[in-house]
C-alpha cells in the first residue's frame, strides 16, 4: 500500500536509503563481511550533553553547500509536484549470491538459514545486498546483547527510501503493521520509474507492509519499535544525498520519535561510526529517550569507512532495557 501526505509537508531527516538506483551514497563499497565489535552500554564514548549539541543548520555550511541545498530543494519541490505512482515498478530477481564476494555470500547464506528468507529470488541484486545487510547489522547486535528478538504489533522505519529492507524488518520482528515513511518519495530512479513505485514492489512481498511518503517529523501514529537506519543528524549527508538542508531538523524528528513510541516502545537506530553515533545520541537523550544498549559492528555485510553503531533506546518512564521487540535470551 502506498500514501502520500499533504502537500506542504516538509522534509524528513533520515538516511536509511538503499542501493535502489544502483549508488549507494552511504559509501558504496563491495560487499564483505569481517568480524565484530561488541562495545558495552558504557563503554562507548560519551555521547554529547543537550548544552554542546550543534546548530545543525550552522554547522560548518559553507556558501557552497548552501547553493546547492536551493538547486536540491527546487529539485525536491518539483519532484512532489509531479510525483505521481503509475504502477508497481518491474525486478529482476538476482537469482543467487553470485554479484556478493566469498564472505559475504557465505554471511548471507547463514542468515537466510537463521531467518527463513531468500531475498536474493525476489530482490534484484542491489535490493538483495540492502537486506541482508540490514539483517545482519540488527543480528550482530542481538547476538551480542544475548537477546531474543519477539513478534511485535507496529513498525515505523523513518527515511526508508524505496524500503528494498522490508523484508528484514518483517523476518526479525514479525510486525502485525510495519510502515516504511519516505519524505522523497518521488525521486526519479534508472529505468524512469520512481522510488515510490519500486517501493510498491517491495511492500506488496510483504503482509501488512505499508509505504508513506510524508515527514516523519509530522506522522502521527503509536508505534510499538522505531528503526532509524543512518538518521541525518549532520549537513555531509543530506548533502551528499542531493537533499536540502532543511530536511536537516533533528530534534524535531527525536521529538516525534519519542511521541509516537508507545509506553513500552524502544527505537533502534544504525549510525555512520561513533562520531556521528555520538551526535546522534545527543539528540535522543534531549528528547527524552534512554540508552539501553550499544553495538559496533566492524564492518557490516558491506565494507564501509565508519563501522556501523547499533544502539536500542527506550523511555525513561519504561525503566527497563529490555523494551518491546526483544526480551533476554534463556
């Protein structure tokens, strides 16, 4: 199913996106697989306190950079003017592990046994790499913190792109809803289709599996888990992914992440590295949000320059580590 907000709804502010046009502007690397990192709830560094939280909007931005956040935002402005879904977007499978090196491929395989799926027969190549890769970074935190991942009501996961990951999400947590929201959702892809309609695709593989284009700043809906892969919380990558700078509010987006959680709700969320982890963390915790647990990985399934930082946060009034979505292994 897919939804569109009202217009004048303004930017999102995560970077979850997937390959789905074939460049993956996280750092496109060819994937791998090394071992991991296992980091303690405090062993980390300190995340930063609410007084020496940057202006994200000030942060470094030259004139250079603000230029081209006006050529992104006519770019975006005329992207949701004309965006329109005409039909599911056509895929060719990948069919087998082969376009994955040796590591990788046999990572892949071991996650599909552990999880019962085989993207790789109804994903194309790049869709194929996005979820497992996603899969594996969520694994490697769980098998970490020793816990047991368990079937919960509703999932948001915020900045989803055309949610080529979907599957992941629904192979780990079982969700009775999961809603990818988008707030490009119209961005033309490679073949003239555009993301909402290959995320037409994706979702249709999926029960209960919903795609919205809207600002998840402004999305009203109780959820019971949050994911947040790569959340803009520095200029580099909205930038970097050809977006405006005023997607770039991330304390409004912690904010709704803390609304919309339910009493017992946790957010997952995936960071370039530990700096950007650091910031991240930041904004959580003014929000109101807790820490509970943290997991580097080193690398993902894909070779990255910043090691990948898993981290799970619940509400201070829950007062428990152990929030929905998983509970401790016996």
């Amino acid at each position: 199913m897919i939804a569109r907000a009202p217009r004048g709804v303004k930017p999102p502010q995560t970077d979850s996106r997937t390959a789905e046009d074939g460049l993956d502007g996280r750092e496109p690397r060819r994937a791998m697989l090394q071992c991991n990192n296992s980091i303690n709830l405090h062993a980390g560094p300190r995340h930063h306190s609410i007084t020496d939280l940057p202006n994200a909007m000030n942060d470094r931005v030259s004139l250079w950079d603000r230029a081209r956040s006006v050529r992104h935002a006519a770019s975006l402005a005329l992207s949701e003017r004309i965006g329109r879904v005409r039909r599911p977007a056509p895929e060719q499978p990948a069919g087998d592990l082969l376009h994955l090196t040796p590591a990788a491929a046999d990572r892949a395989r071991a996650l599909a046994h552990r999880y019962g799926v085989r993207f790789e027969l109804r994903q194309d190549a790049a869709g194929t790499l996005s979820a497992y890769e996603y899969l594996d970074l969520i694994d490697q935190a769980v098998t970490a913190w020793q816990l047991e991942v368990i079937p919960i009501g509703v999932l948001h996961d915020i900045g989803c792109a055309s949610f080529a990951y979907v599957g992941a999400l629904a192979a780990l947590w079982r969700p009775e809803r999961i809603v990818g929201i988008e707030r490009e959702g119209y961005r033309r892809l490679r073949g003239g289709i555009n993301r909402a309609e290959k995320a037409m695709t994706n979702v249709a593989r999926v029960p209960g599996a919903h795609f919205v284009v809207a600002d998840y700043a402004k999305f009203e809906e109780r959820a019971d888990l949050i994911t947040a892969f790569f959340p803009f919380v520095t200029p580099a990558p909205v930038l970097g992914w050809r977006m405006p700078l005023s997607v770039l509010q991330p304390r409004l987006l912690f904010a709704r992440i803390r609304t919309n959680l339910s009493a017992s709700g946790s957010l997952w969320m995936v960071n370039h590295g530990e700096s950007e982890a650091s910031t991240a963390a930041g904004y959580a915790a003014e929000a109101g949000l807790r820490l509970a647990r943290r997991h580097v990985c080193v690398p993902a399934l894909r070779a990255r320059d910043h090691a990948p930082v898993v981290s799970q946060w619940d509400l201070w009034s829950t007062g428990t580590s152990a929030a929905t979505g998983a509970a401790p292994r016996r």
